[in-house]
C-alpha cells in the first residue's frame, strides 16, 4: 500500500528527484516527515498548494492520501 508523492518544478530540485513512493496512508504531518527537511519548510509555506487525486487542497494540512493516490506538490506560481 503505497501514495505516489510528484515533486513539480522547482520542488523537484529541491527534493533532488521527480516522484517517491511512501507507506499508504498519508496525512500532512507524514508528508513533511517523507520529504527531505528543507523542502518540508518549504511545503509549510502558503504559496505551495498540495493535490490529492486530482484535486487541490483547499487546506493542505487536512491531506488524506489513500493507497494508491498521487499526491503532487506544487509551487508557488510566478508572473503577473
């Protein structure tokens, strides 16, 4: 039982890979603790949105990954 975590963007050079696999399920706190620290702090920050099966979170913190979900980070959007 597993959830695909996509690392989008500039939070794929952060982590130093494109995806993971980590024990299903997972909630917020288990996703900060399978990252590497430094993107965790940046995960934390409210520019970064989290989706969850193809939606995105209106509250990351509420995530609840099942076996078999993807969950994708994605960063802050830029431009104007």
């Amino acid at each position: 039982m597993s959830v695909t975590v996509l690392f989008l963007g500039p939070l794929r050079d952060a982590a130093g890979m494109a995806d993971c696999e980590v024990a299903a399920p997972l909630d917020w706190e288990g996703l900060l603790a399978a990252v590497p620290a430094e993107l965790a702090a940046q995960l934390r920050e409210p520019r970064v949105h989290v989706a969850c099966a193809g939606r995105v979170l209106a509250d990351k913190t509420a995530l609840d990954a099942r076996d078999g979900d993807e969950v994708a980070l994605l960063p802050p959007v830029s431009g104007g």
